[in-house]
C-alpha cells in the first residue's frame, strides 16, 4: 500500500511545471497600449473560466451533500461543513488579497509588478487541489489515471503562466528572471506539494475549501484586472479579449480531455455517453463478453476514473436521490442499459446495469415512506425487477408470467426492450434492513452481466447513529473469457486491485454490510485482525450477535457485522474461498514455481 515518493516528485514536477512555458511572454516589450490591454483581458478570461471550473468543481460536491442531507439519505453535520467552508473559503480567498493589499504592500494592488503575484497565489491555491487529485489517484493504483492528470494539467498550466503576466504586458513592465521564477514556484510549486500530500492522505472538505479559496483569489485579481483597463480602452476590445481568453481556457480544458482517453484513434466501435463524452472503444462493443473473443472494449482513463467514484460511492452508502411526487411518494428511477464496464485494469467487459454502474445505485427508504420504482428497460432482452426479501404487494414482485402445469403463473408480463414498468410499495416495519434488488429475468445469465443492486430500508425515524462508520460491501459475480461459470468476481463493481478500501479511525465504531448478488456462488468472508459481531442476517437483526472472523453468505444473502477499530494498520478483506481472489487469466493458477496474481474478492480496511 506504500507509495514511492520520487514517483510522485516527479509526476507533480512535470504537472506544476509548465507553469514556465508562458511566463517568458513577460518579457515582451515594445507592444502598443492598446495590444498590451487587450493581452491583459485575454488572460483575466484565462482566469474567468478557471474560476467558472473552481467554483463548479467545489460547489458541485457541496450540493450534493446539501441535497443528499434535506432528503435525509445523509447526515446533515458533513452538509453543514461543506457549506461553511464552501462559503468561508471564498471569502477568506477574496478578503485576505484586500487586507493584503490595504495593510502590507504598500502600492497599489493593480502595479504590474504587485498584481502578477496574486493572481500566482490564486492559481496556487487551485494548482494544490490539482495535486491532490493526482497523488491520490497514484495512491489508490490508478497510475494510468494519474498519468492522464499530469497530462492534462500540465496542458493547463501551460495557460496559466501567461495569465500570470498578463498584468505586466498591460503596462509594458518587463519583469525580470528571478521575479519570473518566483511567479511560477507560487503558481506551480502548490502543485507538487498537492501531489505529495495527496499520495498519502486526502480530505473531501479540505479540497472544497482550498478550492473556494482559490475561487475568492481568483475573483478579486481579475476584478482587479478589468478595473485597471476599463476607463482607457475601449470596451469591445476588453470584452472581445475577455470572450477569447474564456475560449484559450475552455480549449486547454478539452485538449486536457482528449488527453485523457486512451486508445480513441484506432479502428473501432466508440461508445459515448449522452453528452458526447467518449467513455469506450473497440470492435465489439455490444460483446456480451469482451474478453477473450477477438473483440476488444477499452475505457479511457476518465470513465474509468468515474467508475471507481461510482464504487467509492457506494461503499460510503451515498444514495440515490428521489423525486417527491405531489403525495409524497419517493419516485426513484432506474434504467437498464448495455454500457462498458472495467473490473479491474486491463478487463473492460460489457455490464448490463441500472442507470450505466454495476452494481446499480443504492436506494435509500425509510418505514413509512410511499415509494414508486420506475424501470425503463433499454436492454436487448425483456427484464423485471425484484425486490429480494421485502413484502411488497404480489402485483409488485417482479416475476415474469410464465407456464406451468398448463396455468399461467407469475405476478408481471416482462418488461419488453423499450418499455417501462412501475413498482409501488409502501415501507413497512418488517422492511428494515439490508436487502438486494435484482432482474427476475433470464436470472442466471442478467444478474451476471450487472442487473443487481442493494436497498437499505432504515426506521421511521431514519438512519441509526449507532456506529461511527455504515460501510456497503456488494459482492458479485461476471462469467468473462467465455466462461459458463461464474469466474470474475467484484466488490462494489470493482475487483482488487480496483475494489474500494474502506478508511476508518481508531476507535470508531464499524458497520459493514455485505450483500451477495452472485447468481450462483458462496462467499464467505474474512477480516484479518479483527473479530466481529454478525448483527443481522437478510435485514433481520440477530437476539444475540454471532462472533465470528469469517461470514458465510449464500446467493442473495445480506449479513451486516460490527466492530470498533481498536487495531491500527492495513487489515486485509478477502473471501476465503482462494479462487475467488484472483482474476481470470493467465496469472490465475499458482505453482511450485510461479506466483498467482491477486484479483477479485480482496480489499483493505485501513484503521488510522
């Protein structure tokens, strides 16, 4: 689990330095006013669409935590924070440059020789949470992933060492080495100390408000910026310059993409997602496996990443929203499709799943709660949708119509391709727990391609606070290589080294809940380090708790442990059943002389 600190010395010094390649410009001479003006505009546009970036990157978490909270599918102490520090670090960012410039610097804020040096902190400030993202990514083993941010912010900062001087070219200063030297260590230098942070420990409320802080830096500079130029040139040029250093931006932010995705220019089927995005490429994209046939599916490291955030997700039980209907119903809508889905590197199958995650998203009820499920299928097959353990009306239950005994029996026509279908049940007491929802369709072969996910029901008063930390485990099955048998196996979508690392501290009280969505295998669990108490089976809380260090768990089975991390270290989480912890291929199989690679049903529980 050790990171190499010279790898990522490097990786940050090649992000953050680039930085340098534009600030010679801060040496031109010899330009007219009006030329020198309109250089400054293009880069406070520069620095208008990184501040568009910043804030729509800091709020955006913020608001789904505010979100998440009024719909009480989380805790609203983490919302609250996010919000304080949201709005405080915007302001601190932007009120600290006014102090500074009222009380310490003696000149005015706008001289070109003062104005480059805050708007070198502000990028800073972004460049730092830039780190942060590459080092934990490194951290996590998604080097490829790592690598694709280098390259796109490198690409990046490339921008920003001009809209650094900018200010200088407005007055026709021509700033020395050392100052240009100086500018680039405080715009770029952040950059390395991000990414050596972020390869050891990371914070989800330190980057919001480091973000935000940058966001405030940012808005004062080019509030600066504008005021200097506006009464001496004339407005279509500010304005014309502005729009186009807005574009230079928006443009370095889709070379940065294309970066990013990995293998887009070969022969091929390329798969994008509603917006445009290119998620995948190959020649078989609709493969029902796409590993070891001849046809070849690839992500590229953006939509992996993506993928991984969607495991992490669950594994924090971060929920799907509902609609609330004019009644109060909760409204959750799922859709199942075909998509690409990576297991783990180098394995990109096809999924069929809800809403383009394997497993599908969690949803979230409490007793009481009047909820209505739509399923749109989108699959080349007919589907249902079964509520596994919850006793819902029998009109409900998601079991296709079919013949026996010359009667026809089931509780639904299947769903046909392009059709939909509501399921509503009110939240009953007998409901609380946790619990797998699943097709009912073609089972064997559906809930091996991904058509399977986990439905917590909490009491009419909404989650416990009984534990410090309520963490989701859900284990699945994919038949890959052309396989008949179930031979790829994931946690939260994701097999090691991919699975999610569940992060806890000392002392805190632990919740894990495990749902088996294999359609045919066993797993049985085992923590190291730790014995546990086994507090509730198939959503039924236990009389008395079962002690145990492994937990056996049948198809469609859900059992929830417990315990209090007394134990610092690096414990590892794995099936005990061996061939469940490696992934298919030639690595597979161990001998007298050859090592088999880890894979599959294998995790870490990291206490601090």
């Amino acid at each position: 689990m050790g990171v190499r600190v010279w790898e990522l010395l490097l990786l940050g010094f090649i992000a953050g330095g680039t930085i340098y390649i534009g600030l010679p410009l801060g040496r031109l001479r010899g330009l007219s006013g009006t030329v020198r003006a309109a250089l400054s505009m293009l880069s406070a546009g520069i620095l208008v669409y990184l501040l568009v970036e910043i804030l729509g990157e800091a709020a955006g978490e913020t608001s789904s935590q505010v979100i998440s909270a009024l719909h009480q599918t989380r805790a609203a102490a983490p919302a609250l924070l996010d919000v304080i520090l949201l709005v405080g670090g915007l302001a601190i960012g932007f009120v600290a440059l006014v102090a500074l410039q009222q009380r310490g610097l003696g000149r005015r804020a706008d001289s070109p020789r003062v104005l480059p040096w805050f708007i070198a902190l502000g990028i800073g400030l972004h460049n730092l949470s830039e780190g942060l993202a590459i080092g934990q990514s490194f951290a996590q083993g998604k080097a490829a992933l790592a690598v694709g941010l280098v390259i796109g912010f490198a690409l990046h900062n490339a921008t920003e060492g001009f809209g650094i001087v900018g200010p200088a070219l407005r007055d026709g200063e021509r700033l020395a080495w050392p100052a240009l030297f100086g500018l680039g260590a405080v715009g770029g230098g952040p950059t390395l100390v991000g990414t050596l942070a972020g390869g050891v420990w990371t914070s989800e409320p330190l980057s919001v408000f480091v973000l935000a802080m940058a966001g405030g830096a940012i808005l004062y500079v080019v509030f600066e910026m504008v005021s200097a130029v506006r009464k001496e040139t004339a407005q279509r040029i500010i304005m014309s310059a502005l729009v186009l250093g807005f574009a230079v931006g928006w443009g370095t932010e889709v070379v940065t993409a294309a970066s990013m995705t990995g293998g887009e220019q070969g022969s091929g089927q390329v798969v994008r997602e509603a917006d445009g995005d290119v998620v995948a490429t190959g020649t078989a994209a609709g493969a029902a496996d796409a590993g070891g046939t001849g046809q070849t599916l690839t992500l590229s490291p953006s939509a992996a990443a993506a993928q991984d955030r969607m495991a992490q997700d669950l594994l924090a039980e971060k929920a799907l929203l509902p609609r609330i209907l004019p009644d109060g119903t909760k409204e959750f809508v799922l859709t199942a499709s075909a998509f690409p889905w990576q297991l783990y590197p180098g394995k990109v199958v096809e999924a069929w799943g809800y809403n383009r995650q394997v497993p599908g998203p969690l949803i979230r009820v409490r007793v009481g709660d009047k909820v209505a499920i739509v399923l749109h299928n989108e699959l080349p097959q007919p589907t249902t949708l079964h509520l596994h353990g919850l006793a819902v009306p029998n009109g409900m239950d998601g079991v296709p119509r079919m013949k026996m005994d010359g009667d026809e029996m089931g509780t639904q026509q299947p769903i046909p391709p392009g059709g939909s279908f509501t399921y509503r049940f009110t939240v009953t007491p007998q409901m609380v727990g946790t619990h797998l929802y699943h097709t009912h369709v073609n089972d064997d072969f559906q809930m091996d391609m991904g058509l399977h996910g986990v439905i917590l029901v909490d009491p009419a008063q909404g989650p416990s606070h009984r534990y410090d930390v309520d963490a989701l485990y859900e284990l699945a099955s994919f038949k890959v290589d052309g396989s008949e048998q179930e031979n790829a196996f994931v946690m939260d979508g994701k097999a090691f080294p991919e699975a999610p690392v569940l992060h806890v501290r000392r002392g805190q009280r632990v919740l894990i809940r495990l749902v088996n969505a294999s359609a045919e295998e066993f797993h049985v669990m085992h923590l190291h380090g730790y014995t546990f108490a086994i507090v509730a089976r198939d959503g039924q809380p236990l009389s008395q708790p079962e002690y145990a260090n492994t937990v056996t768990l049948g198809p469609s089975q859900t059992a929830d442990i417990a315990f209090v991390a007394n134990r610092p270290g690096e414990w590892m989480f794995h099936c005990h059943i061996l061939d469940h912890t490696v992934n298919p291929g030639p690595d597979q199989e161990g001998s007298a002389t050859h090592l088999a690679e880890m894979g599959g049903l294998v995790t870490f529980v990291d206490v601090r």
